[in-house]
C-alpha cells in the first residue's frame, strides 16, 4: 500500500518488523508507560521466591527497554556503556573479597537495575519535555487524590479513604512499607500515602520533585499551593528535605535574596507558627533524628553504627564490603534502634569502597552528561542517595531515568533555548 503524502517515512532500525505508526511516538510511550507503572502500579509486587518480591514496575522497566531497544527509540551510550561494564566488573571483584558472605541474588539484581542507564533516546524521535508534561499531569491527579483520602478518614473512615491499602491481595501487595502509617503514634488517622503510592513518605518525596520542577519549567502558584498541600497532609519529613536543600540553592541561583531570608525565617519560626496552621506533627518529625525508634535515626544514624561496627575493624572490610545483600534493612529487635539503608549505606556496607567509587563515577557520569537543570538534578540526587535504598527498587531509577538519562539531548536543549517556552505552551504534547 503506498504511503500517503502527509504520512513520514520511517526506515527500520532493526531486522524485527515494528509498527510503523509506534515507532514514531515509541520515545514518548516509553516515558508515559514507565512513569504510570512507578506511580499507579507502585504497590503491587511480583513474587520471585519464597518471601521476595519485586516491584512490578522493575518488570514494565524491563520490557519497555527491550522494545525501545529492539524499535531504535533507546540507543546505545558508548561511554555509559564501558562504565557499566567497568563498574559492574570491580563490583563482581569486590565480592570475592568481601568480609561476609554475599548473594549472587542480590548482587545480579543490582547490576540489572543499572542495565537502563546505558540507553538514551536518540535526537529528534521524542517531544521536547513530554516526560515532565506527563509527570506534572499525572502528580496533579495524585496530589487531588491524596488531600481528598486524608480529609475523607474523618468523614468515611480509613477503610473507605484507603480502600486499596485494605483490600489489595496480600499474594501481590508489595511487602516492607508502611502504607498505613498512623499520624499519631497507635492513632486512627492515617498519613496521605496518594492512594497509590505504597507509603507517605514516597508521597511526600514525589510532591517535592513535582514542586522543583514546577518551580523551575511550568511556574504555576496555583499547582505548587495544590502540591504543598498535599506535601502537608503527607507529615513526611523526605520531601522536606528535597525541598529544603534545592529551594534555597535556586533563590541564590536567581538571586532572590529577600526570598531566601523570608524562607530562613519561615523555617526557623516553624514551631510558633505550625500548630496555627495544623503542621505542629510535621514539625516534630524535624527533631526525631535522635530517637533510636524513629525513622529519620533509622535513615541518617543507624547505618553509620553499622558500618563503623561491622567494616572499620578490618582494612579489607572497608576496600572489598560486607558482600551483596549483607545490611540488615528493617528493625532488629535485639537493638535499641532501626536500621533502613539509604543508598550511600547500602552501597559502601555491601561493595566498599571500591565498588562504591567505580559506582559513584558511573552514576556520576550520568548525571553529569545531562543537560537537564541542575536543580532538577540535584533534587533527585538527594532523593536517590539520602532517603531510601534505591540501589535496586526501579522507583528512584525510573525518575532519573526519564528526567536525566533518557530524554535526548536536543530536546533538553530546545527546552532551556526557548527559556522554557515549549513546557508552557504545552507543546510537548505534539509528536
């Protein structure tokens, strides 16, 4: 069948016969199904092995990368590829002389995870900024979501307003979180987690990337206020500290210094005027870092006890680690305190210092090559290394991945050429 005049011609990339018409659009579908998966879909897990799941997104990650790479809408990075290669491979050596035992599990399921890294959508197949077009739409939704499920409790009760936290299946409810997280210690009113999020604080670290990157591309007050408010209803303090950490940086950046100090001084009288405004619980949470129960010791005090205990007696401890899948990441009753392993934890704990620098200069590299904003980068940074073990869960990956290491570079680019112009007008949407 002849093509018509206005129909553009496509040549295959590949041997397999792909259609034509996703071909086009491939770059844009892999972006949108990739961030649907990690958002909506993110509390449902995937049996692997006798108490071991996988996050279903690692599976839609997976797939999506395969055909990308199949159809030519992911191409290969030369230099991603040999840090990959080098990394993964001083990784592997580090666990033949690593001071525990390891496991072959846990080790090939981190090399895997960073697998997507070595691919980048090639110039002009994608639409300038679709993946933050699609992840300020879909957080908007979430954000709505989220304010109306913890206000609804109060009215319909928390079977209602968490109706999936009570009725998911327990075969394919992913284990290990706390979706429903009490605001009150044994209380009845639950925080936020945005319906389909598996705990608040992931809800709370997703709205603060939504607001940075609000900030920076779309400048809309109407959907940062929405985004704070759902930030609030949340009492997570990981979106905080996104927030605290980049916000200040972009005043300075702009230089708009009387903001700052109005911002310093909020922050600073926050325990006069939060109780006024129903934020009191969210302030508390700032000074839980020196409680051994809470999770903010779990996260920043913790792992340091760990390391010190376990690592720093032996030379070859701190070169080589404790072995792959080695740190303890819930709550150990024989201790007075909690462990949850941030990535920085998890990584020098488990691959030493060797491993974790061929790591940092692999991971590095990524960031560094992309000319995505840097507050943008920065915020994922924080996200990535401080606030949870996202070494091998896809949720942080799948953010860097759409916001940094995937989209092309023209179209980042044209982006900042334009100040912006394109994300504002909506023009991402066009093919």
């Amino acid at each position: 069948m002849p093509q018509g005049e206005g129909t553009p011609k496509i040549e295959s990339t590949t041997a397999f016969k792909i259609p034509v018409f996703f071909v086009k659009s491939a770059p844009n579908y892999i972006l949108l199904i990739n961030l649907i998966g990690i958002i909506f879909f993110q509390k449902i897990g995937v049996p692997v092995a006798t108490n071991t799941y996988l996050f279903l997104s690692f599976f839609i990650l997976g797939a999506t990368c395969v055909y990308g790479a199949l159809s030519g809408a992911l191409v290969l990075r030369p230099v991603a590829a040999t840090l990959f290669l080098l990394t993964s491979g001083f990784m592997i050596l580090s666990q033949l002389f690593s001071i525990g035992d390891f496991s072959v599990t846990a080790l090939a399921l981190m090399i895997v995870m960073q697998l997507p890294y070595i691919f980048i959508m090639p110039d002009g197949k994608s639409s300038p900024g679709v993946e933050l077009l699609i992840f300020r739409t879909i957080m908007t939704i979430l954000a709505i979501f989220g304010i109306v499920q913890f206000f609804s409790q109060y009215l319909v009760g928390s079977g209602i307003a968490f109706f999936i936290d009570y009725n998911i299946p327990k075969f394919m409810a992913m284990p290990g979180f706390h979706s429903l997280n009490a605001v009150e210690y044994a209380g009845s009113i639950f925080k936020s987690n945005g319906v389909f999020l598996v705990e608040a604080s992931l809800f709370s670290q997703f709205l603060a990337i939504a607001i940075i990157i609000e900030i920076i591309y779309f400048k809309s007050l109407a959907r940062l206020a929405l985004y704070v408010l759902g930030v609030a209803v949340t009492f997570s303090g990981t979106g905080l500290i996104i927030l605290f950490t980049a916000f200040p940086l972009y005043l300075i950046h702009k230089k708009k210094i009387l903001t700052l100090i109005l911002f310093c001084a909020a922050l600073i009288s926050a325990p006069v005027w939060a109780p006024l405004v129903g934020l009191e619980k969210t302030v508390e949470r700032a000074s839980e870092i020196t409680s051994p129960k809470s999770s903010a010791y779990a996260r920043f005090v913790s792992p340091t006890i760990y390391i010190n205990k376990d690592l720093f007696p032996s030379l070859q401890g701190i070169i080589f680690g404790g072995g792959a899948g080695a740190l303890p990441w819930s709550a150990d009753n024989s201790k007075d305190f909690q462990i949850f392993n941030p990535t920085w934890a998890k990584l020098f704990y488990e691959y030493g210092l060797l491993g974790t620098l061929f790591y940092v200069l692999f991971i590095g590299y990524i960031f560094k090559s992309s000319p995505a904003s840097f507050f943008l980068k920065f915020a994922l940074f924080v996200q990535f290394w401080l606030l949870a073990e996202y070494l091998t869960p896809p949720i942080a990956h799948i953010l860097i991945l759409s916001f940094i290491a995937w989209p092309s570079r023209d179209g980042m680019q044209k982006i900042k050429d334009n100040n912006y112009e394109i994300c504002k007008k909506n023009k991402v949407l066009e093919s």
